[in-house]
C-alpha cells in the first residue's frame, strides 16, 4: 500500500492558509470545502475554534 503524501496529512496554520488565499486574484469568490476529494463540496457555515484549532463548520440539512 502505498503512503500519502506529507502535504495530505499534515494539515495548514491559519497564516498559512491566508498566505496561499491570498495568491488568488478574486478575493470575493465563494469559499467551499470538500472532504472527499472534491465530489462533494458544501459552503463554509461558520469558522470556529476547538481546542485550539481553527474549525471549518457546514451546518447545511444534508450534513
């Protein structure tokens, strides 16, 4: 079997996340977030804090 890559696992801080959006030419485009590779994507509802980690919360019917 073969092993993930590291960038799969190892997850984003907050400034790294703001560094790489803001490689993006359209600041206003809608945000939405996958976690099955991209099959299914669902709008960000809510950005939180737990435990000291930043959540990306979707609080749609069909979550």
């Amino acid at each position: 079997m073969l092993s993930e890559p590291s960038w799969v696992v190892r997850g984003k801080t907050i400034r790294g996340l703001i560094d790489e959006l803001m490689t993006f030419d359209d600041l206003d485009m809608q945000v939405e977030i996958s976690v099955d590779g991209g099959d299914t994507v669902r709008p960000i509802s809510l950005v939180g804090q737990d435990e000291g980690k930043c959540v990306l919360f979707y609080f749609g019917a069909d979550a």
